[in-house]
C-alpha cells in the first residue's frame, strides 16, 4: 500500500462526476478509499489516500484529480516525493499563525501533513 496526496481542484465537478461513475472505486457518489488529511479551501480539496499502485490510474482519472506526492508511511514532509508542490500549499493553507501570550509574540507554522495514517 502507498500514501498518494491528492488536490480536487474543483469539488463541485468532482461530486458531480462521481454520481455518474461506474466504479469500485465510488459507492453511492463517494470515493471508497481510506483517506486521511482531508483539507477545504473554498471549492477545492487535498487529502491523502492510502491504496494499491493499482488503483492509481483510476483515481487519476477521476474529474479535477491531480496527483501531488506519494510515499510509503507517510508521517512528515519529508517522507513525500513531491510532483506537484506547489498545488497541494496552495489548497492546504501554511501560512504562518501569530499568536500572542503574556511574553510577547511568537510565531509558529502550523504542521503540513497535520494528520497522517497510524
């Protein structure tokens, strides 16, 4: 089994689709597949998914499915080979997070991968 990062650019279509789709992939209009990080920005979406090489094209062929990085046991950034980066910052938010306590201000970053597969 391999962790695939996933951006649905366009989740609307995407539903849509899925209401058509003759798939073992899709049941009932959803995707069957175990998902974890799954993150909204407006009408886009990233998640990761943990499925076989197999069912890699298919998923590909879903409506505005772009693939983002995959990797085995994904826990930290560094275990993705990334191929599309930029996409999956642009849909999951990463923008430093100021918070401000009786000390002063500190900043912090907030996790990429925030939830990942145990």
């Amino acid at each position: 089994m391999i962790d695939y990062i996933f951006a649905v650019t366009d989740l609307i279509n995407f539903r849509a689709t899925l209401s058509t789709m003759v798939s073992d992939l899709v049941i009932d209009s959803k995707v069957v597949l175990p998902t974890t990080m799954i993150n909204y920005k407006e009408n886009q979406s990233v998640a990761m998914v943990r499925t076989t090489q197999d069912n890699l094209e298919e998923i590909q062929s879903l409506a505005d499915v772009v693939l983002c990085g995959h990797g085995v046991n994904i826990k930290t950034e560094s275990d993705v080979t990334w191929i599309n980066k930029d996409l999956y910052y642009e849909i999951y938010d990463i923008s430093p997070i100021t918070t401000t306590d009786e000390y002063g201000e500190s900043t912090y970053t907030p996790s990429k991968l925030h939830c990942v597969f145990s």
